[in-house]
C-alpha cells in the first residue's frame, strides 16, 4: 500500500512542479538588463525603464517581474492603458502576487473599473483566482492521469483491488474538483481579453469611421476581443457590457 502512496506522490509532485515552475524560473537568475532597467526606473527616466522592461517582458514572456516593473515604468509615464495590459498580464502569471493584485487595481480604478467586480466579496475572487490558469490546467491534468493510472492497475490486478479503490476514488474526487475549477475559470473569463490604450477611444456600429459611435470607452477599459475585421476588431467592453468595432491600434491584447 505505501508503494501506491509513493507513486501518487511522485507524479503529483513533479506534476504539480511542471504547472509552477515555468512562471517563475528566470525569476531565479535575472539577467544583467534587469538592473540596468531598474537603475533607470530609479533614476526617474521612466520612458527608458519601460523600453529596458518591454524588452525583457518580450525575451521573457513567462516572467511576472518584468511584466509588473514594465506596468510600474508605462504608468509613471502616464500610458495608463499600456500600464494596466502589462498589470493584467503579470496577474494571469502570478495572481497570488499581492503587489500585482494591488497595482492592477489601483490602476483600473483609474480607469474607472475595478479587480473585483461588483457584489462580489474580495476574500471570495481571491480564493477563486488564488491559482493561475496554467497551473490549475497542470494540476488537473496531473489529477486526471493519476486517476486513470489508479483505475488501470484496478482493472488489471484484481487482487489489490480492496487497497487500490479508496485511492483511484480519492484521484476520481480531486480531478473532478480540480477539472470542474478549471472549465469555470475557462467559462468565465474571455477568450481574448484586450486593453484600450488611446485616450478615448470610439466603439462604432460597424467595421468602419462611417458607422455610428455607440459608446466612447475611457484609456485602460478591459474589453474582449471577438473578431478582427481589416484595421478593426469587433469588441465587446466588460463593464459596460457594450458591443461594437473598434480600431485596432486602440486595443492592446493580453
């Protein structure tokens, strides 16, 4: 029986190391451009800052730091859109950062908007959103095919099927905890989340400066980004609620 439990363990936790460690490995050795930004960001030059930071974000997609010092540099700059796509970006990789929850909040405020949607306790969306999508995505996966390890030595050695049941059980119960977290989080967050970025932005009726503006959405407003069309993109805004086109060089994607 301790051999099962060892066995669960072992793939659980290499598993479980998979989801994390990707976010987080550069973290470990930054490189030397990293003090060379925060010199500049130190020194006040925050346009300089932002470029050092924009560039170690793009060298290194996976790590939240830079993300976050890059939203730090583009709003000490005054790019409040550009600030808060670079906050909600860290937060999709580390949303247990307090700092990160805190930043992209402050700065949606801003923006007239908020971390937290209405009528929903704080304690509640921090629970909910305690694990990234990648790492929940990693953990059921782990769940699913320690599971079906479990059923299969069931199915196949018939007499250590007393001792294997209440662990096969055990996996079937968390996957399905685990999964469900997962296809709720996939159900409710957008497919293609974007940021407006121009001061002021003109949401049309249709993929063009002919149609009608339906609503003007302020710098920094989260949309969902439904189809492109040319030199547009059919949006719909998240607070509001609102749907229409818009040009594409005003929504930066996250």
């Amino acid at each position: 029986m301790k051999l099962y439990a060892k066995i669960c363990a072992v793939l659980f936790t290499c598993a479980a190391a998979a989801a994390w460690l990707p976010a987080r490995a550069a973290a470990f050795a930054p490189p030397p451009e990293f003090a060379q930004a925060q010199k500049k960001y130190d020194a006040g030059d925050y346009a300089a800052a932002a470029s050092a930071y924009s560039l170690l974000s793009a060298q290194y997609p996976h790590n939240p730091a830079y993300l976050y010092n890059l939203g730090d540099s583009l709003f000490k700059e005054g790019k409040l859109g550009p600030a808060i796509a670079a906050y909600q970006k860290a937060f999709d990789l580390d949303p247990r950062n307090s700092n990160i929850r805190y930043n992209l909040n402050f700065a949606l405020k801003r923006a007239g908007e908020t971390l937290v949607p209405p009528g929903v306790p704080p304690i509640l969306f921090d629970v909910f959103y305690w694990f990234s999508l990648p790492e929940l995505s990693g953990l059921q996966w782990t769940l699913c095919w320690l599971a079906l390890f479990l059923c299969g030595l069931w199915v196949l050695m018939p007499k250590a099927r007393g001792k294997l049941a209440p662990w096969a059980g055990a996996a079937l119960a968390l996957w399905m905890f685990w999964g469900g977290w997962f296809l709720v989080r996939k159900s409710l967050e957008p497919e293609r989340l974007g940021i407006i970025v121009s001061p002021s932005a003109e949401i049309r009726s249709g993929p063009g400066s002919g149609f009608n503006v339906i609503f003007t959405a302020p710098e920094g407003r989260r949309v969902e980004i439904l189809a492109p069309q040319g030199d547009w993109l059919e949006i719909g805004v998240l607070k509001e609620g609102v749907q229409g086109w818009i040009k594409s060089d005003a929504v930066e994607g996250v």
